[in-house]
C-alpha cells in the first residue's frame, strides 16, 4: 500500500495499522494478515499480524532472525 502520498506518512501508516488490528478476524478466516507498507523512495513499513493460534514464541523467533540475517 502506497501511503508516501499522505501529508505525514508515519501517522498515516500507524492510524492504517491500528484500524486493520481492531477488526474482527472469525476463526473460520485467514489467521495470519502482511502488507507491505510504503512512506517514501526508500522507506517502508512491513505490517504481519498473526493469530496466536498460528504463532509462538518460536515462530517469532524465527521471524526475526530471518530478517535480522535479510539486513545484515
């Protein structure tokens, strides 16, 4: 989603993010929700919400270790 537009793109990405948390996710549909977020040339934001049902503590370890070695 290109939010680089907006007059004060961080605020616009937060405000994007806190409205796609609060909404009711039903267990009958995906457990999982990304979006790659884009504020400028060169700046983005990666949004990943997961149900817990689909994520512990390993799983965001592993996350963040990939990504940790993707911008080493």
């Amino acid at each position: 989603m290109d939010l680089s537009g907006a007059p004060d793109p961080e605020a616009a990405a937060r405000a994007w993010m806190q409205a796609r948390t609060e909404r009711p996710r039903p267990l009958e549909g995906p457990l999982y929700d990304a979006a790659l977020l884009r504020l400028g040339p060169a700046q983005w934001e990666w949004f990943l919400l997961q149900d817990h049902l689909v994520t512990d503590g390993i799983s965001l370890m592993l996350i963040a270790r990939t990504l940790a070695e993707l911008y080493a």
